[in-house]
C-alpha cells in the first residue's frame, strides 16, 4: 500500500514549524515519530497535502524538564527513554540527564513498557501518542489520571489544554488547525502515594481489550485517602473514575471498587470483545491494580 502523494516541509526551528502550519492549516500533518500517521498514510485513511517533519527540532523538542511539581516531556522525547526509568531514586553519580530520567513518574514509565512493542517505542513519541488520541492508548489515561496537560503553539502564541478537555472523541484531540503540540506535562504524585498501571491484550503489544491506570493516596493513618483509576478501551476518550467512596478507610474491598468502575463505564460491542467482557475486565483490572498502587503507597509511607 502506498499513501498519497503530499508535499514535505523539514523545518529547522519550531518558529518555522510554525509559520509552514499556519500556511497549510488543516492540510498539514506534523510528521514526528510516524509511528500512527504512517500506517494512516499508507491505507489511504488520512490525505493531507503537506507533511511537516519536527526531527530536526530536537535542540527544542527533545526535552525532559523536571522539578518537584512535575515533568515535561518534549515532544521529540520518544517512548523508549520513559520506559527506561530505574526504580532507584538515587541520582548519585549521574549525569543530569540520567538524573531527570530517573525522577519520571512510575506510572508514566510502567505504562509506557506497554505500549506496542520495542521498536515501536524506539520511535515513536509520548506526545504523538497524545495528539493521536486513540482511546485504546496507555498515555491520555495516564495523563488525565495524572491531571496532566498537553502545551500547543502557534504563530499566534501558546495555550495550554488540561487532559479533561484534551482528548475530545475518538482520535480527535483538542488540536488546532495550525498548531503545534510541543510538550505534555505530567504532574508529580502527591506524598504516600501508590500507583500500577495493568492492561489485558491479546498478544504483547496488541493494543489492550482494557486497560487502566489507578493510583492510591494514604492519609496520616495509613488509611485510603483517594483512589482513583483511567480506563483505555471503554468509551471513546479514556474514562476516569474516582473509586474513593469504594476503599476509603481501613477496610479497603477492591472487588467494591471495581463493580463501581463497572458502573461508570460504557464499553462497546467489536470484534475483538463484547461489551460485557469488557466491563467483566474493568472490574479484574481495577482490583489487581488496586492491590498493586496500595501495597506501593504504604511502601512509599513507611507502613508496608
């Protein structure tokens, strides 16, 4: 298969990125990783005129910038370099880099090892992932778990855009004709804190029947202060919920907590599982999960 014809733009600095945006509008594509617009191209389910190729705006775009707040992510920054993060905390004897590599937060790098597979991830981009907004897709449910936001330029200046208003419909994201995502930023996770990210595919790398991102907060007592979980694959953005009236307290019923996730999802018929199956894995995934980001927050606080 082969795409359409287009034309090709290799800008050298984001400005230029953004002035050839700006000209084409909604003909242009933003060709980074290429690992989603690609195979579009190639089945002829996208035709724009024009691509822009970004790789040449790593000086800008390959970025991790951190502090205690939160991490952004470039968005040249490719999945492979996420997913590498070191459980140590340490950063003795490391380069800065290697420092602010090993300070991104867990659930972002454990999601991460799950998206496609290790080539793939080579390549492809944690913003691409974003703007490509498919709801089968491990990083928009950490992001909107997270309370995350995704940065966009113009040539008429930057706005910023929280994930609850990012991911609109199905590949369809709050992107602009004309603009350029250049960054996504995942805040830290609060103190005694536990997060797990589970998913159930088919194969290794197929894209997941369910998923979900779930994170844990202990309060002074040790006791469940907030639990809430991102479902992929159960609705046409990824669905959060907040389980907090499920666990809350000493007597924590994950099994609670995932017939309240059943009740707030509404998973569709394919042909790759029913709907009922779907929920049926909403309510497993939410207790493994579950189990998992509590036993990592009373770790985290000294109470395991």
């Amino acid at each position: 298969m082969k795409p359409p014809s287009f034309g090709y733009h290799r800008p050298q600095t984001v400005a230029e990125a953004l002035s050839v945006l700006a000209r084409y509008g909604p003909d242009a594509k933003v060709l980074a990783g290429g690992q989603s617009l690609i195979p579009l191209l190639n089945m002829r389910l996208a035709a724009p005129k024009v691509l822009v190729d970004i790789n040449r705006l790593g000086a800008e775009l390959d970025r991790l910038d951190e502090d205690e707040q939160a991490v952004r992510v470039g968005a040249l920054v490719r999945h492979a370099r996420l997913a590498r993060r070191t459980p140590s905390t340490s950063t003795t004897g490391t380069s800065m880099a290697d420092a602010a590599e090993a300070s991104i937060p867990p659930l972002l790098a454990e999601a991460t090892r799950y998206v496609a597979h290790p080539t793939i991830r080579n390549r492809g981009t944690t913003v691409g992932s974003l703007v490509h907004a498919d709801p089968a897709a491990e990083l928009p449910a950490v992001l909107l778990l997270c309370g995350g936001s995704v940065e966009l330029a113009s040539v008429h200046g930057t706005r910023t855009v929280p994930a609850e208003q990012f991911f609109v419909g199905p590949l369809q994201s709050a992107l602009a004709p004309g603009e350029l995502a250049v960054a996504a930023t995942f805040p830290r996770p609060p103190a005694r804190s536990g997060s797990a990210f589970r998913e159930v595919s088919r194969r290794a790398g197929d894209y997941a029947l369910v998923g979900v991102a779930l994170q844990v907060a202990l309060d002074g007592d040790g006791q469940v202060a907030s639990a809430r979980a991102a479902y992929l694959s159960v609705g046409p953005t990824p669905v959060l919920v907040d389980l907090t009236d499920a666990v809350h307290g000493s007597t924590v019923d994950w099994e609670d907590a995932g017939r309240l996730a059943q009740s707030q999802v509404e998973p569709d018929d394919d042909i790759h599982a029913s709907a009922a199956y779907r929920r049926h894995l909403v309510g497993v995934l939410t207790r493994r999960a579950g189990e998992v980001a509590l036993a990592r927050a009373r770790e985290a606080s000294g109470d395991a």
